[in-house]
C-alpha cells in the first residue's frame, strides 16, 4: 500500500503544477485519513472541491469490488454513505475528481468494527456455598475479534483474562467466551461479579462490562418443629406444630400428613400448623419440609390422640339417705363424651318410681315424694360410641319424723317406784333404732330394735323402765334419746330426744307444833298455835279441833292458830296437819284452859240473907287484870240498874224488902267478859229504899286513886305483861 500511495502522490504533484498555473483546483476528503465504523450504523465520506466550476466526481474501491454505497453529489461535492456499514465496507475509498482534463484523486482506509452488546454473565446453576460453579463471561457479535480482551473479577479479585489473538480465517461476527469454576463461600455474598470486555481498535479502543451481584444460596438444614402443647393429645384437643428450617434463601415450608401407604398428603404451606377438634384418626407423622431453590429438608413428629377418658359420676355419692315423703335428685354426669346416651334402672329391675330428666351430659332421677318403694339401688348407665360405664347409688329411706315422748307413770314420789315409758313414732327402719333413757348425763336404759321386720312400714316403738324415785334427782332432766342408725357404718345415726326435768315430791314429814306461851293456860289468856311441816311441794297447814265423837273440825289454813281470849271450854285436843300431793302428816295437842284467879268475887255481906233494917254491903272485887271495867248492877223486870259503887263496893245502909234481888257484877277486859251474880235475901220489916246509880271503875281503873297506883300497874305490866320469845320456846310440846 505505500508503494501506491507514492504513485498517487506523484501523480497529483503533476495535475497540481498544471492547475496552479491557470487557477487552484483543490479537492478534500472527510474524515481525513481513516475512519471506524461499527457494523450496522452508518457513515458517509465526503468528497469536495475548491476553485472548478464543474467538477465530475467519480468513486472506486482500491481493488475495484462493488462500492456498497449510495452516491450523492451536488455543485461542489459528492457523498458515498454507507447504511447499513457491513463487512463489504471495509476498504481503501478513492474519489477522483476531473475539472475539466484536470484530474485529482484522494483516498481514505475504512475500517469496520462489531461490539454491540455488553458481555453477558452465565452461571452453571444457583451459587451454594460450597458448591464448585462455573461462570461464564461471553462476548457475542464481536469484530475483529483477534482485538478482544475479557476480564472476570469477583470483587477486586481478577479471576481470569484472556486475550483472543488468533488469526481470522474470514470476517464475521464471533461469540467470544471466558469460564471460571469456583466454590462459593458466605463470604462471597454481596460480592459484585464483574465481566469485562476489551476491543482494542485504534482510534477508539470499546470497553463493555457486565456486572452482577453474587446470590449466594444455602440448602434448607436443620429444620425443627415444635409442638403446643404436646404430641400426645385427647380428642377434641387442638394442637399447633410450628416448623422452622434454615437456609438462603429462607426455606419455604410445607406441611404434610404420612399417609398409610408412605405418600405424603399436602396439607398447608404456612410454617404454623394448627389442627383442630382432633379425633383419634389425627394420630400418625406429620412431615414438615423446608425448601428453597438449592434443596430441601425434612423433619417428622408423630401425633397421638388418645380417646378421651369417659367418666360417670353419680350425685349425691355412692349412697343417699333420704326420708319418706321428702324428694330427692339423682344425678348422673358423664365427662368425656360428647354424645352419650343414658339409662336408669334399679338393681332388682323394679320400676323406677321417679322422673328422668336429661340436659346435655347430665340425666337426673327425681324421687318426689320419697317412698318405701325407692329403697333400692339405682343404676345409671352411660353408652358413649363403643364404650359403656354404669355407676351405682344406693338410695336409704328412712321416716324420723317426731321427737320421742316421754310419758311418766304418776307424780315422782320420794322413795316410791315409778315407771318411764319413752316413745318413738312413725319410725323406719325400726331394725335401726336404738332409743336409751338417761338421768342428767347417766344412762339409764338403753335398747336395740334388732327384730325382723315384716314388711315396710311405719312403726312405733318404745322403751320402758322402772327406778324409785329420790328428792336429789328434782331439777335433773330426764332424757329420751332416740338415735336412727343407718345402713352405711360411717355415717352417723340421726338423733332426736326430749327431756323433762324432774320434780320429785316428799310427803309432809316432822309436823311440829309450837304453843305460846303454854299448852296450860288460864282461862282468858290468848294463845298462839303454830304449825310447821316439811315435804316437797312446801305442805299446806290446816288446823282442826278434835271433837268428842273423833271428827276434826276445820279451823284455819293458817300456819298460827290464834285464841285471843280462851275459854274454858277451849279445853280439849288441837291438830295439825302438813298436807301436799304426796300425802299427810298430823300432829296433835291438848290445850288446858283453867279457871282464871283474876276472877271477879260478888259478895254480900254480912250475909246474903239479911233482915229488913240492916246494913249490907255488896262488893265486886276483881282479880289483878288491868283495865277492867266493873258494873255493878241490880235486876230488875224493869231492866237493869246500875248500881253506884265506890271501890266496887255498894252500901245499903238499911237493908229494905226490895233491896233483895239479883245482883250482877260484870267485869270487861280486852280479853273477854265475866259475869257474877247473887241473889239478897231481905227478911222481916219493911222500909223504903230508893236504890241509887253507882258507876264503878274496878281499882285498877279508877281515876280518882293517887298516882301512886297508876305506878304499880305499869310496873306489873312490866313484869309480867310481856310476851317472851324465850318462854315460848320452852313450851315446845
Ligand atoms: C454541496 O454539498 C456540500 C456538502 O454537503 C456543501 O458543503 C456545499 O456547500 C454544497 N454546495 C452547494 C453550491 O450547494
Ligand atoms: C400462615 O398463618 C398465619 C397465621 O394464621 C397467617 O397470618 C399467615 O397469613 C399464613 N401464611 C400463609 C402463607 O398462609
Ligand atoms: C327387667 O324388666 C324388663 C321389663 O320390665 C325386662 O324386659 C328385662 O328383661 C328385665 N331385665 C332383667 C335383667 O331382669
Ligand atoms: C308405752 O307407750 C306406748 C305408746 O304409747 C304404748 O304402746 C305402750 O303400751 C306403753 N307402755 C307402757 C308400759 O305403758
Ligand atoms: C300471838 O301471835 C301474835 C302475832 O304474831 C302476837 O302479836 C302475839 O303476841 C302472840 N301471842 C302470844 C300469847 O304469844
């Protein structure tokens, strides 16, 4: 080639010397001198031409091949554009240019090229760590390929560069292509994967480059699963099983039930399985796996899920006493059973006589009224599916209805027997009754009703027993107490009692009698009797007075008896009598009334016959009982004359016929009365006598007598007067 150009250059300098001779006729060519162009773009050379007014333009490839152009021109320049540039462009252009015979000619050197896309990264398959990868960097559509250099990095590291300087058979397009293997570790995650591409082609070398982050990938390992609340449930139950696994990317999970014939059945793609209201069938294994795009990993749990524990209970318990007219409810609960059935029976098939009610998993028997034909034992019996359980409860009637009573033979009597008799009514089962007696906290008596019982009914029984009765038991209680054992040894019996608090009567005993001042009394005198008797209740007193023919005859109630003044005839036997429920006791004195000494005297003297003329004196004297009150006085069929004495005394001087007569002297005292009389004999001559009043006070009432006798009587009285305690219990009879 540089052998032609010289030519070319020679030959110009030639047509140059002859054109600037006349005028300067320059032609140009652009780009310049050599140009690139890259396969498929396009690109145009332009020719143009100075100082010819009509240049001719014609264009030539060096070896003469086909232009593979289009051609333009105008006045002063023409245009060869190549579109699309293609392999048949690569070559020297020449424009020659004729003005007029002057001919120029200029050259230049295309030159093509081909990198239109970025090298591309390939990899064997998904990066995992520890796994060897191939990586591939490839450069397609590339010309002239024999100027490629590729370039892997990972990171900052070069992996590997290669330079394809091979010669060229013929132009075309190549696929250039670089390949590494290495192992990933974790620590190349993240790391940028870089291929770069080098087309070294003068003037403008081409640079392409690729670049991709490393996905560095991790199988599934170490998948667990975990279980709330546990692997072995009852039916029924829930259960969550949570699955987890480890890997890059972040496993998916799947959950599957191992069926019997080894499959597996899909069962969710949630890490948290929940199962619900399982039932026995739920047992077996359930797969958990977790996968992501470089592997996957299993684990496995086995499920148990038992039948639920089916239960009976039966209410109130095993046994249940219960009394005759009351009502009862049985109640039988099943636990573990969703659809149970129940049925009630009686051990000796008898009927049920009661009501069954059902509500969900409680059946009830309801016994209202109680009566004798539920003593039995009944039965309930639950069917769930394939399984059945039946629980007893016994049922004890029982009638206890009344206190026991107690009755007594007739009043408690000191020392005397009396019979109890303790009653229990309307009692069942009497085979269980036990009735005891007690005084206070002693027993007394007690009984056992062992004997057979005919048939159900209600009975009345009873316990007898006899003790003397003594005072120290008043104010005890006596108690029935009557206890209904059950059929259950544990429990205890049921009780009922009554009491009654004793009273024990004691017949009147130690009647005592006390007399004041004395059994011996003088006639007028008072006398207390008194009475006194013991015994429980307190003995009412009743005084009476003997009679001749033996009978009493009733005096007073009162505990004293009172004579304010006696009377002889007052004389005579006194009795007492202490009387209460329990009996009599008597007591009896003798009262002696004598004749008084205090007694008045009526006397006449000289003589109670005396003689007309005579002088009579008639005295009224009393005894020395104070304060009496002395009249004397004459009978008359008139009436009664006074007589006026003087110390009791009356005169009559001369003794006439009609002084004779009955003469009374009356004394008073607070205690009675007394009468004298006497009868005057007048004899012989008559003689006039007017009789005369006479009041007299006895001498120890006057008031005409000094004061020297006032002193005296209240001295007596003194003396004598006086009711002394100590005197009166000498005379105790
Ligand atoms: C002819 O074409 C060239 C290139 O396009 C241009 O520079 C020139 O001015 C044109 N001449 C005329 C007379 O149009
Ligand atoms: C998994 O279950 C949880 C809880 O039920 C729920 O919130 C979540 O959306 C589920 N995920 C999938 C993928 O089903
Ligand atoms: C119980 O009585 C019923 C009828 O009342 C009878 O059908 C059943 O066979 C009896 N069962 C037994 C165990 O006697
Ligand atoms: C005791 O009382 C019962 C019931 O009142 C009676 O049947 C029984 O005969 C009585 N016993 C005696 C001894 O009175
Ligand atoms: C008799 O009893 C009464 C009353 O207690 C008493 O006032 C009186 O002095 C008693 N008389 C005698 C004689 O004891």
């Amino acid at each position: 080639m540089p052998e032609k150009m010289v030519r070319i250059s020679g030959a110009s300098t030639v047509l140059w010397i002859l054109f600037a001779a006349s005028q300067a006729f320059e032609v140009e060519i652009s780009p310049a001198h050599k140009t690139m162009a890259q396969i498929g773009s396009s690109m145009s050379l332009t020719c143009k031409t100075t100082g010819c007014a009509s240049p001719s333009f014609s264009w030539r490839t060096q070896i003469d091949s086909p232009l593979s152009a289009k051609m333009w021109k105008n006045e002063t320049a023409s245009i060869l554009t190549m579109d699309p540039v293609s392999f048949e462009n690569e070559h020297f252009y020449v424009c020659t240019v004729y003005c007029g015979s002057v001919k120029q000619e200029r050259g230049i050197q295309v030159d093509i090229y081909s990198f239109p896309k970025d090298p591309e990264i390939q990899l064997s398959g998904p990066l995992e760590v520890g796994k060897p990868v191939m990586v591939k960097c490839l450069a397609s559509d590339v010309y002239p390929s024999d100027r490629l250099e590729m370039e892997l990095f990972k990171g900052d590291q070069l992996l590997k560069t290669e330079m394809f300087a091979e010669e060229m058979e013929k132009k075309s397009l190549e696929i250039k292509s670089l390949e590494v293997t290495f192992t990933p570790g974790l620590e190349d995650i993240g790391k940028a994967l870089v291929c770069r591409a080098n087309l070294h082609i003068e003037p403008e070398p081409q640079e392409r480059e690729t670049s991709t982050t490393l996905q560095v990938y991790t199988s599934p390992k170490n998948t667990v699963i975990s279980v709330h609340p546990s692997r072995s449930l009852q039916e029924g139950d829930a259960v969550t099983m949570t699955c987890s696994s480890e890997g890059l990317p972040a496993p998916e999970i799947f959950w599957s039930k191992k069926l019997d014939n080894g499959n597996l059945k899909l069962l969710s793609g949630n890490a948290t399985l929940t199962l619900v209201a399982m039932r026995t069938e739920d047992s077996g294994n359930y797969v958990c796996e977790g996968v992501n795009l470089v592997g996957r990993n299993k684990a496995e749990v086995e499920l148990t899920v038992q039948e639920k524990p089916l239960t009976v209970d039966i209410s109130p318990g095993s046994w249940v006493a219960t009394q005759v007219g009351d009502s009862v409810v049985l109640t039988c609960t099943v636990v573990g059973c969703d659809f149970p059935t129940f049925s009630w029976r009686t051990q000796t098939n008898s009927s049920l006589n009661g009501e069954v009610r059902r509500t969900g998993a409680t059946s009830t028997l309801t016994l209202d009224p109680v009566s004798f034909e539920n003593e039995n034992s009944y039965l309930c019996t639950v069917t769930c599916a394939r399984r059945k359980l039946e629980k007893e409860i016994q049922v004890e009637v029982y009638s206890f209805l009344e206190d026991p009573e107690i009755e007594i033979s007739g009043p408690l009597v000191h020392g005397r027997p009396v019979t109890v008799n303790c009653t229990v009514p309307n009692v069942y089962p009497f085979d269980h009754l036990e009735i005891e007696l007690l005084k206070g906290e002693t027993p007394l008596k007690s009984k056992h009703f062992n004997e057979e019982m005919g048939i159900k009914s209600l009975e009345t029984k009873s316990l007898e027993m006899t003790f003397i009765a003594t005072s120290e038991d008043t104010g005890n209680e006596l108690v029935c107490l009557a206890k209904l054992h059950s059929g259950q040894m544990e429990s205890e019996p049921k009780q009922r009692q009554s009491t009654q608090t004793l009273y024990v009567q004691v017949a009147p005993k130690e009647t005592t009698i006390w007399i004041s001042p004395s059994p011996v009394l003088e006639e007028g005198s008072p006398v207390n009797l008194t009475c006194s008797s013991d015994g429980f209740p307190a003995p009412k007193i009743l005084w009476s007075r003997q009679l001749n023919n033996g009978e009493l005859q009733p005096l007073s109630e009162d505990t004293t008896l009172t004579l304010m003044s006696t009377k002889l005839e007052d004389s005579g036997i006194y009795v007492c009598e202490g009387i209460n429920q329990a009996g009599i006791s008597k007591k009896s004195v003798e009262l002696i009334i004598q004749g008084s000494r205090k007694d008045i005297q009526l006397t006449a003297f000289p003589s109670e016959s005396v003689k007309e003329g005579d002088t009579v004196i008639i005295s009224c004297t009393c005894g020395s009982a104070p304060e009496t009150w002395i009249i004397l006085k004459k009978k008359a069929k008139t009436g009664d004359m006074i007589l006026k004495s003087v110390d009791g005394a009356y005169t009559i001087s001369k003794a006439q016929l009609q002084d004779a007569g009955v003469y009374e002297c009356e004394s008073k005292t607070e205690v009675g009365s007394q009468l004298r009389s006497l009868t005057l004999d007048v004899k012989g001559r008559e003689n006039i006598f007017s009789p005369e009043l006479l009041a007299l006070y006895c001498a120890s009432s006057l008031i005409i007598p000094a004061i020297g006798v006032i002193i005296y009587f209240a001295r007596k009285a003194n003396m004598k007067g006086s009711y002394s305690l100590v005197e009166a219990e000498k005379s105790k009879v």
